[in-house]
C-alpha cells in the first residue's frame, strides 16, 4: 500500500519524537505561565498574603495570618 524510500522510517520516528517532545514542552511552559499569572493576580487583589519581595517573596499560610487577626 505505502512504498516508503530506504530512511523514511528515520524521518518519521524522529518527526514523532520531536513533535511529542515540542508538545510537552510547550505544555509545561503553558501551564507555569498560567499558574503564575494566576498568583500573581490574587496577591493583587489581596486574596493570598505574602511577605518579601521579588525571588524572597513568601505566601504566608492561611492557618498563620488567620490566628493573627483574632
């Protein structure tokens, strides 16, 4: 039915090989960047409380800033 060439074999399992590999990446990569912009976003609206700054920054626990108000 197919009549591939001497190499086409190669040609192909590297295609399958770099297109899973691209998909995963660009899967992860997708998914740390929502993942960030959904943190950052409610440390702006004062929904998840956090202390420092920058790379120190800290997401102080519910449990702690909780027990400070009462």
């Amino acid at each position: 039915m197919f009549d591939f060439a001497p190499g086409w074999g190669w040609l192909l399992l590297t295609y399958i090989v770099g297109t899973g590999f691209g998909l995963l990446y660009g899967y992860n990569y997708a998914v740390r960047r929502v993942t960030e912009k959904i943190i950052d976003s409610l440390i702006e609206q004062k929904m998840l409380k956090t202390q420092g700054h920058g790379s120190d920054m800290e997401i102080i626990p519910w449990t702690e800033w909780v027990n400070e108000e009462n």
